[in-house]
C-alpha cells in the first residue's frame, strides 16, 4: 500500500500530529483525506520528494571500484585513474570519469590536457 504526504491547509489551527506534513498509508482506491484524523482539520496531499532509491550495481563495477580504491591507497595514482578512465567510458559513469580525472592530476599529468580531455568526451 501507498504512504501518502499530507500537511495542513492552516498551519496556525492544527494539533501536533499535523503541525508539519504527516504521512498515511492508504489504498490506492482510497479517497484522499480532506481533514486531521487527530483534531479534524483541513489537509491537503502533497506531492512527495522521495530522495532515497535503491541502486543496484554490476558485480564487474563493485569489483572495479574496489580495484581503484586499492591503488588510490597504494598511491598508484596512473593505474587508478586508467582503470577509471576506461570504466567510466565503458559504463557511461560520469562520477567515476571524475575520479579519473582527479587520479590523474594525483599522477603528476598536466591539468590543462586533461581538462581538454574531458570536455571532447562530453561532446
């Protein structure tokens, strides 16, 4: 079953269940509520900015994550960020493209051509 959002129509008259927005669980053929279930007065649903997701990686990219971290720790700065370069262009991850980019400075390599570098792979 759903969890919708509420929050009161006047903030001023509420009770401390609805102050703020509070969630219900409800059915989908169920009616939105138009009053507190606590003090009865008016709500209204709100749309809700869900920010938590489930992300699922490829055991190939948690195995290549692993890798560069362990020569980040190493101070193996080129092999890092080859190992990034290759897998961001693989899997189109622009984080790990990023991480590469930074590997490479760690390297010693001139910051000017990388940054030439990245802006031809965004195009």
């Amino acid at each position: 079953m759903p969890i919708y959002e509420y929050e009161p129509l006047d903030p001023a008259r509420t009770c401390a269940k609805c102050a703020g927005r509070f969630e219900v669980i409800q059915g989908i053929d169920e009616e939105p509520l138009s009053s507190c279930p606590h003090c009865g007065e008016g709500v209204r649903k709100v749309i809700s900015w869900c920010r938590a997701a489930i992300v699922e990686t490829s055991d190939e990219h948690t195995r290549v994550s692993r890798q560069i971290s362990e020569y980040e720790r190493e101070g193996m700065w080129s092999h890092a960020a080859e190992l990034a370069d290759t897998h961001s262009e693989k899997v189109g991850d622009g984080e790990m493209k990023m991480r590469a980019l930074d590997d490479y400075k760690k390297a010693g390599y001139e910051v000017a051509t990388l940054e030439r570098h990245a802006s031809r792979n965004k195009d």
